[in-house]
C-alpha cells in the first residue's frame, strides 16, 4: 500500500480503519462494527462524505474550522513555504521568517502587553508550555514555592499528562493516574446544572469566590496560577454569567497568581474579537491558541506571553523546553495567510454584524421545543440543554449522554454535525457561515432533536 486508498468503496476504507487505526476519544471495537463515516472533502461549511452525502459542519472540525473549507490560498501558501523551505527548527539561536512574521502579527492582535510567543503544534502541548513556564517565571522570581495551578472541574486543556491535568473532564482523570500533582481544580460556573436556587449572577460571583477560598487554602505562596477558558467549549459551551470573569480578574490581581486564558476555541474570530479575552474584558498573562490561527489547515498552537512576564522568563537563562515542530515554517506561514484572510475579508465584521446575531436568533426559536433548556449563545459559539422537564431544570432518568448521543446521530442523519457532551447540544459553526445556512443547520438539529423525543416517548 503505497499512496492514499482513494480509490476504494467506503465498506473497504471502513475494514482498513478498523484494521489499523485507532482514533481519538472512541470506543475502538464499538466503532470497527459500525464503520466509521469516512470524510473525502469539503467546501465552504460542507463536508461530503465518501458515498457523495453533503453534511453541514456545525462544529467546524474540532472547533478549528474558523475561515471555512476549501481555500485554495492556504494549499498555494503551504505549497510555496515548502518549496523554498519546509523545514528548519527555531532551537539553538536560530529563527525562520514565517515563525518570526506570525509571532509579530499575533502580538499585534493580542491584548495590549501580550507581545510575545512560543510556539507549539496543538494547543495541548501549549498548555503543556504553559505549566512549566509558569512555574519557571515563579523560581526566577524568587518564590519557586508558587508552583500550583488551579484550574476548573468540566474545563478542557488538552489530552497531554498535563494538558488533561489541567482539565477538569473525570473521565480522563480515571485514566492514567491523573491529575499530575501541583494541579487542583475548582467548581465551574455552569448555572443552568448547578446554580440551583441563586441568580446567574449570585452563582457567577460564588464560584469566583471559589478560586479566593482556595487560593487562602493552598495559601498565595504556592500558587503560581489560574487557567480557564473565557467560555468552556468541550465541557458543553458553557458561557458564564456576566459576574464571573470581572470577579476572577480582581482575585488574580490581588493574589498576585497569573492568569491564563486558554483561547484555543475561543482565539481568532469565533466570539467577533480576535480573542474572547477582549470580548469578555479579561487582562490575562498568557492566552493558550491554537486551533482557529490556521483554520486547522496546519497543526499550529502556543502561548501568548505577557511581556512582563516574558521578560523575567528570558533573562533567567535557558528556558529548557521546546517541540520539534515549534514555529514550524510551513504552518506558520498557513497561519499568517489565515489570519490575514480573516483580517482583508472582513471576517469578524461578518461575525459580529451577520453571523453572530443571525445565529442567536435562529438557535432562541430551539427554546421553543418541549426537550430544549437554555438555548444560548456567544459569538459564534452555542449550546443547549436537553431536558424532560425544563421548568424544574429536571435530568432525563436515562444515564446522562444517552438522549444527548441519540440526538447526534439524528443529527448526522440528517444531514448537520452538532455535538452531545453528556445531554447538553452544542454548536460552532465556521465563522464565514451565511444566515441561509445557518437557518438550515438549526432546522435539521431542531428535526433530529425532534426526532429523538419522540423516539424517547
Ligand atoms: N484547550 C482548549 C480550550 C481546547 O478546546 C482544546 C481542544 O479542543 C485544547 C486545549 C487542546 O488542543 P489540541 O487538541 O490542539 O491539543
């Protein structure tokens, strides 16, 4: 077997995945008797699958897809960095001008003071980055005793030892002996599941208060820092009540713990600014991207170092860490391409002036079905609540995630990609979706969810 099997019919694709490849958050064997769905190409906010089926991707990938399938600029950008130089590293005092453009134009979009980068290839391994910088920033301050870093239950930071550290999900905790030490993790504030009686806004001000309890717990000289993402995405688009982030900044501030936005969902477009910490007025030290810089037409991630912060870190001396592919000359050319597309056509305006308020709408009209909670969203990002009685903020009596998965298959079915995370709906479309389609994504997600409660009577 020497070039890609494109030729062949989907039943033989689906033996040679079964056969060979193991994929990410499944259940191997599960899948091997279904077939897995077998993607050949896509345009624009469209997949199509390798029997000829369209299917609208309201997830944009994992989240990445930001500029939409199909751009010939990005392939041509790639096809002429490789030619002239593919590869080189930005180890050992050398650097490659893609690396060196896309870390200068990413200072320029940042929040004022984030001027530099480390680069990574995903934003797990830029999470990684960010725990051991960290704790470096701290030794080279004198208080090496600030090592450990809070974090939240339900929030995603990646896959690596440390990135699933980070992240609050249970379920990867159970595997593999983590979290690693040194990483704690505090309440999310995801109202709707867990507010009970309080206003959004007293439960958003609670679970801040959280980090301040813990921080007196752990005591202020053995924190080095506070990792969140400005809106949970995997843990179910959770958006916080507007109380909870002014709150959270004025405990960093006044604790003097280091403040991390991880921006892999949120970074480059998907909340209308070109990072959700400028949306949501955060003033963080480090934001974590990766995902959306390139549209995920090349595996690019990192951090964005505040320059104070970046200053202590390099005048302490080597700072023993870095990947292979850090700046990678071909991805980060991708990159810039990408971001100057999204920049010359006006993406963002077409986020905040089109796209978002279409989508907002559109996703209310869900709220009128009997199963359907809370139907928000922000920016570009939405999600919903399933729920058999959703005056009471009742759980369907079935395990959690079983009404939720028979909605993503109805979903898939009928023709639209949306995502269950335990019974909540959630969706992320590219940002250069029309209202045209955007109505047709909530339409076929409001006939599968239907379809789903009625399967469920
Ligand atoms: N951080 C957040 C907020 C994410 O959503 C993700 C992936 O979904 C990651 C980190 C990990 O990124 P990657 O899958 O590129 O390692």
């Amino acid at each position: 077997m020497t070039t890609i099997q494109n030729h062949l019919p989907t039943a033989e694709l689906q033996a040679l995945d079964a056969a060979h490849h193991m994929h990410p958050f499944t259940h191997g064997d599960a899948l091997a008797k279904k077939g897995a769905r077998v993607i050949t190409s896509a345009k624009g906010v469209f997949l199509k699958d390798s029997d000829g089926v369209e299917i609208l991707d309201g997830m944009s990938g994992l989240w990445c897809v930001n500029l939409g399938y199909g751009r010939s600029e990005l392939a041509e950008v790639a096809a002429r960095q490789m030619r002239e130089l593919p590869y080189y590293n930005t180890f050992f005092q050398t650097t490659t001008v893609p690396a060196l453009s896309l870390a200068a134009r990413i200072a320029e979009l940042a929040p004022e003071g984030l001027d530099h980068v480390f680069f990574s290839s995903s934003g797990s391994e830029a999470n990684d980055t960010n725990i051991r910088l960290v704790r470096h920033y701290w030794h080279a301050m004198g208080k090496p005793s600030k090592k450990i870093i809070i974090s939240r239950k339900n929030g995603y930071h990646g896959s690596t030892m440390g990135g699933a550290s980070l992240g609050g999900m249970s379920a990867m905790h159970a595997q593999g002996g983590l979290p690693i030490p040194d990483i704690t993790h505090i309440d999310q504030p995801h109202w709707w599941a867990e507010g009970g009686d309080t206003s959004p806004e007293e439960f958003g001000l609670a679970r801040a208060r959280q980090l301040e309890e813990k921080i007196a717990e752990l005591g202020e000289d053995n924190v080095a820092a506070f990792i969140a993402e400005p809106i949970q995405g995997a843990g179910g688009v959770i958006i916080p009540p507007e109380t909870y982030w002014p709150e959270i900044q004025r405990i960093c501030d006044a604790h003097d713990i280091l403040l991390i936005a991880d921006e892999v969902i949120c970074g480059f477009g998907r909340t209308g600014e070109w990072f959700g910490s400028q949306a949501m007025n955060i003033r963080p030290d480090i934001m974590t991207f990766a995902k959306g810089v390139t549209s995920g037409y090349q595996p690019v991630g990192g951090s964005i170092v505040h320059k104070d912060v970046a200053a202590v870190v390099n005048a302490a001396g080597d700072f023993n860490h870095g990947y292979t592919y850090s700046g990678h000359p071909v991805a980060c050319a991708v990159a810039l391409e990408n971001v100057r597309l999204l920049d010359e056509e006006g993406v963002l305006q077409h986020v905040r002036d089109i796209a978002a308020p279409a989508l907002a709408e559109k996703f209310a009209t869900l709220g009128e079905h009997p199963m359907v909670a809370d139907p928000r969203t922000f920016g570009m990002l939405g999600g919903l609540q399933l729920s058999p009685d959703k005056d009471a903020r009742a759980k369907f009596e079935a395990p959690v995630g079983t009404i939720g998965l028979r909605v993503r298959e109805r979903c898939f079915a009928n023709g639209v990609i949306m995502r269950h995370v335990g019974d909540r709906m959630i969706v992320c479309p590219p940002l250069v979706i029309t209202p045209e389609e955007i109505d047709t994504m909530v339409e076929r997600a409001l006939k599968s969810i239907d379809e789903a409660y009625e399967g469920a009577k």
